[in-house]
C-alpha cells in the first residue's frame, strides 16, 4: 500500500465507507421491520414427525378448521352462580356466533361443580396475527354483560395475545437498550468519544443488511421467524459485530502505533486478526446451522437466521470499519493517542500482573481453575428442562395466567383444551372407554357433527372419528404430559384402533422429547465443527482437544449455577425444552471464540518467542479487548431480559454468566495455565512442539 499512488491508498476505503453508507441508509429500516413477517403462532413450530403433528393433519379431514379456543370464565366473588347468570352468560358468548375471528357457535356456559364459577369455550381463527387483541376485547366485552360477575379469557388464545404483546415494540426497545449498554461501556473502557459510535454504526449496519436477507426469505417462506428468533438475532447481531470490531480496532492501534501510517496499519491490522475474525465467525455460524439437524421448526429456523447475522457482522467488521480507521487514523481514538511502544512492557500492567501469576505457579492455578468449575458444574444435571408451566411463561402478571388459575380452581385443568383422540370408527367405543379409564383423564366422548363432544352421533370421515379427552391436570403440567404419555400407551395398547393422541398437552410433551433428541444429535455436531476448525486454525491436535474441553467445562458449570439462581433468585420451576440447547450452541461457539482470539495471538508470538513467552504475550496483549468484548457480549444478551419472557430471560442469564465465567476465568487463568503447564508439546503436531530444543523455556520475567 505504502507504493500505491496517493489517490488509490484512499480511494478504495473512501468506496467502502460510501458503499455502506448506502447499505444503512438503504436497509438500515429494515432493522425495525422483521416483525412484519414474523409469526407467534406456536402451531407452526411443532416437530414434524411427531404423534401430536400427524393429529393436526387428521383433524382436517373432519372438515374442522383449526382453531384457537378462547375459554371465558366467570366468578362470582364467592358466591354461587345463579340459574339467571348462567343463562346470560349463555346469551352473550351467544352473540358473537357469525363475528369477525369467531368459528362457529360458542360452547353454553357451564357451571362448575362448586356452583362458583361458569365456563364457555370461544373458538377461534389461528391466523388471526394482529387482529387477535381486537377479537378478543369483543369475547371480553361480550362477557361482561353478565351481571355481578367478573369476567376472565383464558385458554391458548389468550396465552397467544398476552405473548404477542410481550413481543411488542421488540425491534425498537431491544436495539435500543442493547446500543445503549454497549455505547456506556466502550466510553468507560476505550474513553474515547468517536470510537464507540464507529464500532456501534457497524453493528447497526450489519443488523440492517441481516434483516433485510432475512425478511426477504422470511417473505417467500424460505425461513420462518418468531419474536424469540427475532430477538436473538438482533442481540447476536450487535454482540459479534462489536466483539470482532473490538479486536480489529484493538490491533489497528497496535499496527498504528508501531507503523505510523494510517492505511498501512488498516491493512496490517485485518490481515492479522483475519484468521481469528473468520475462524471465530465460522464456528459460530456453523455451530448455528448445526440446529437444522433439529426435528423442531423453530430451531431450524434460527440456524440459518443467526447465521446470516454472523455473516453480516464479519463483512462490515473486515470492510466497513478498516475503511472508516484508514481515513480517520489517530483521530478515532480521540482524545487518547496510540504511540508505539516497547514490546516488552506492551498490555496493560493489570495483565501483566495476571500473566506472572499464571507464570509462577501454572500447575496450580489450573488445578485449582478447573476444581472450582468442576464444583459449579456438579449442579447441572439439576437443572430442569421438561419446560415451563403457563405461571412461569411471562415474568410479570400477565391476563391469560390469572384467568388460567381461576379455572383450574372451579374445572377440571384440561377444561376447553382437550386431548384430541382420532382413531378407527368401528373402535370409538373401545377407544373412548378406555381413555376413561385412563389415571388422570376427567371425561372423554366423542365429536359430533357439531362440533362438540357427546352432542349426538359422531362424525365419520373416512372411517375414523375424533374423540376429546378432558385431563384432569392443567393442560400445561408435568402431571398433564404425564397423563399423555399414559393415554398414548393405553390407546395404541387398543387392538385395530390406530388412535393417535394429540392436542395442546401433547405438543408440548412432544416438543420436549424431540428437544432432548436434538441434544443427543446436535451438542456432538457442534462439538466436532468447533474441533476442526480450531485444528486448522492452530495447525495442532491437543490444543483444539483442550480448548474444547474447556469451553464445554465453562458451559457445565455455567448450567450449574443457572440451575441454582433460577430456581432460588427467579423462582423458576425449570426451563423451556431448549433453553439448554440454544445455551450450548451459543455459550460453547462464543466461548471459543475468545480463545481464539487469545491462542491465534499465542501461536503468532510463539512464532518468534517460544511457547512459554508466547502464551504470556498473547495474553497480555489480549487481556484487555477480550475482557472487554466479553463484557460487551454480556450486556447485549443481558439486554434480552428487557422481554418478560421466561425463555429469553433464562437464555439471557446463562450466555452473559457463561461468557463472563468464560472471559475471566477460563480464558484469562486456566487455557494459559494449561499451556504453560503442558509446554511446547501442546503444539504436537507443529513445528512449535519442538520449539523447546531451540529455546530455553524456563521461567521468564515479564
């Protein structure tokens, strides 16, 4: 570059920066749109072998649209429901038959067996989307025409509305808190005014080109998005963007200060830290398409989604802010100034600090790293992940919980969202009796023509009939799936009666099943991506195995603790079915990618240095960017608890701590520690697994 012509040294970074100029201005709203094309509808995310999958099918041949109940109850503060309340609020749910959203007629109150409360079934339309509220507020309003009785909407059309309006306004506040916290810590760490907003502007263009890729595939039904895809994808989005800025910038100072030349140092600079960048994106991106091995829509979905991010980060991180550096030089750091400096003392003194230590006792510090990550991860395997219960969906109150608690207290907890039986014809009787006498199930009968069960003859479509079995538990508890799990066994137990079970119960128990075989699939896929990369990466066999040994460490142990706060400080019961794995797949790709960083810039001094000088080098001069990429990770994630949502505040909690433990811990004490420990052999198969009979590798002061 330095005997380039003048005007072509500046030509080609002033292209780039006009370039995604044009690109944020062009996609940047694009950023606050993907909700246009996102759906909530948990329907669409079911596994798709699954037995509670096949009953959706089947349900469509009885020529019974799809539907969505809405349950109304009313109370009567106490007292008993009179036979004039019961007829009005007949009446009144009677209105709505032929309304807007409405299938159908609706089911007659009916009263619970305390005579305290009545209860009426709404059905209606799954693809509702934004009109949902509104069709609600009209069942509502309808119900309150009863008088002297509180009125309440429970049932999956409520759960579905109340999740809707969680997800409200997720592109503006998430981005917003997630900018906010990352501007705060760059200014306290870097103290430089015009850095921050560099690195920040990246990240937004990168968000902007992602969502715009995604909304177009979304908008051709090549990907399928939902609010918690949605979210993550803006906090993975910015998060990588300013971590691998973060480095960049980081070595751009170094070069600067050593070269002196702006352009030149933007070019030493991406040429160095190009390998980390990309080996560190790849394992990410990789490690997320590892999720379309899933049997689960909605993991699928996020595979590709997230890696398109990944990308987008990568392209302006390498492009956009080399070229912004070029032509500001020193001045994007201002008002500190890089000046070279003595290689010897280079890092800052708190790392060199660190290094000693690690220096002076390696076995030990290791050791003692590695009991105390052992002790936290001793509490993983409590960590619960049959899912959570409706009370524990939403983290603030939410409608459809207090109205769900109110008819589990007056009807059986099934009441209004059955389990949806479809079996052979000639064996419904066989097949209702024994449902019935199923440990857990309140009634079952038959569907009418109807629509309704136990209203006439049953329908026959094509030899089979459709049985509704009403379980005793909450349609959303252990006790509930329980009860599935027994009514399946009973039923296929039914010779020639090819009942298949399913319903709202059964979806949830299937996804939980299917969320645990795409552990047992994914976590080795993943595992074994991130070992081939780090192999090619660091030319070496036994560090890539420890490096992975101790990211998956880091994520145990990061479980462990997750299981005590959760239950103890948020009072969670358990997690979502794949909270654990969507911590893995982020937790253990991001953790590597600080030890990446960290044994790519190891690799290089050893180069020259020796193996000992040369993981204390690379981590002194790493120690601070990757500390301070990990805190600006953290918070990114940390931003996803700004949603009250159980899932995203639980996947929230366990990448920030992850990568916190990871960054400070694991990164910082026990990857050096290990490597100083094991010496020059930890290279094997390298040139630099001989380096020992070259240099002498005693202790070295720093």
């Amino acid at each position: 570059m330095r005997t380039a012509p003048r005007w072509a040294r500046w030509l080609v970074p002033l292209v780039l920066l006009l370039v995604w100029l044009g690109v944020g201005g062009t996609l940047g709203p694009y950023a606050g749109k993907l909700g246009e094309v996102a759906t909530n509808d948990q329907a669409a995310f079911l596994p798709q072998s699954a037995e509670s999958t096949r009953v959706l099918k089947a349900r469509e041949a009885f020529d019974q649209s799809e539907t969505l109940p809405a349950i109304v109850v009313w109370t009567a503060d106490g007292d008993r429901i009179t036979a004039a309340q019961r007829a009005a609020a007949t009446d009144a749910v009677g209105t709505l038959d032929g309304s807007t959203g409405v299938v159908g007629r609706p089911s007659p109150a009916l009263l619970s067996e305390d005579g305290q409360a009545l209860q009426a079934v709404v059905q209606l339309r799954p693809d509702l989307g934004d009109e949902l509220p509104t069709v609600l507020d009209e069942v509502r309003a309808a119900a309150q025409r009863v008088p002297d009785t509180e009125a309440q909407i429970a049932g999956p059309a409520a759960s579905q509305a109340d999740l809707s309006d969680a997800f409200a306004g997720i592109d503006g506040l998430l981005l917003g808190v997630a900018l906010a916290a990352v501007l705060v810590i760059l200014l306290l760490v870097y103290r430089s005014v015009l850095l921050p907003f560099l690195i920040i502007l990246g990240s937004v263009f990168a968000l902007g080109l992602a969502c715009a890729v995604v909304y177009a595939l979304a908008e051709r039904d090549v990907v399928r998005v939902d609010g918690q895809v949605q979210g993550i994808l803006s906090i993975l989005v910015i998060g990588a963007a300013t971590d691998y800025a973060l480095l960049l910038a980081a070595r751009f100072r170094e070069e600067l200060g050593v070269r002196g030349d702006r352009v030149a140092a933007a070019v030493a600079a991406v040429r160095r830290s190009f390998g980390a960048i990309t080996a560190s994106a790849a394992t990410v991106a990789l490690g997320l398409l590892a999720l379309l091995a899933s049997d689960l829509t909605n993991n699928r979905a996020l595979g590709p989604v997230g890696a398109i991010g990944i990308v987008c980060a990568v392209l302006t991180t390498l492009t956009f802010l080399p070229a912004v550096l070029a032509l500001l030089g020193r001045t994007a750091y201002w008002p500190t100034h890089p000046k070279a400096k003595d290689a010897s003392v280079e890092g800052h003194s708190v790392w060199r600090r660190v290094a000693a230590r690690v220096n002076a006792r390696p076995r030990l510090t290791w050791a003692v790293t590695a009991l105390f990550l052992a002790a936290l991860a001793a509490f993983s395997p409590t960590l619960s992940a049959r899912g959570v219960p409706l009370d524990e969906i939403f983290v603030n109150d939410a409608p459809s919980v207090a109205a769900q608690e109110t008819v589990g207290q007056h009807f059986p907890g099934g009441s209004g969202n059955p389990a949806v039986i479809i079996a052979d014809a000639d064996r419904a009787d066989a097949v209702t009796a024994a449902a019935k006498d199923t440990e857990g199930v309140a009634s079952a009968s038959a569907v009418s023509a109807s629509g309704r069960p136990g209203a006439g003859e049953p329908q026959v479509v094509d030899g089979r009939v459709r049985i509704d079995a009403t379980l005793k538990a909450a349609a959303d508890s252990d006790a509930a799936k329980e009860t599935v799990e027994r009514l399946r066994e009973n039923l296929h137990a039914v010779p020639g009666a090819d009942a298949l079970v399913g319903g709202y119960t059964a979806q949830q128990y299937d996804t939980q099943e299917t969320a645990a075989h795409d552990r047992t699939v994914i976590v080795p896929v993943v595992l074994g991506i991130i070992l081939l990369i780090l192999i090619l990466l660091l030319r070496s066999l036994l560090v890539p195995v420890l490096l992975v040994a101790t990211v998956a460490l880091n994520f145990l142990a990061t479980l462990g603790v997750s299981s005590l706060v959760f239950k103890h400080l948020f009072g969670f019961s358990g997690t979502d079915a794949s909270v654990p794995l969507y911590g893995f797949v982020f937790l253990v790709a991001l953790g590597v990618d600080y030890n990446i960083f960290l044994m790519s810039r190891v690799r290089e001094e050893a180069l020259t240095l020796g193996s000992r000088q040369g993981v204390l080098r690379g981590l002194t001069t790493t120690g601070g960017v990757i500390t301070s990429a990990g805190v600006v990770l953290a918070a990114t994630f940390t931003a996803l608890m700004v949603i009250p949502l159980a899932f995203l505040v639980q996947i929230a909690f366990i990448v920030a701590f992850g990568v916190l433990l990871d960054t400070l811990v694991v990164r910082s004490l026990l990857v050096p520690a290990l490597m100083i420990d094991i010496g020059p052999r930890a290279w094997w198969p390298s040139a630099l697994s001989h380096d020992d009979a070259r240099r002498a590798e005693g202790p070295h002061r720093l």
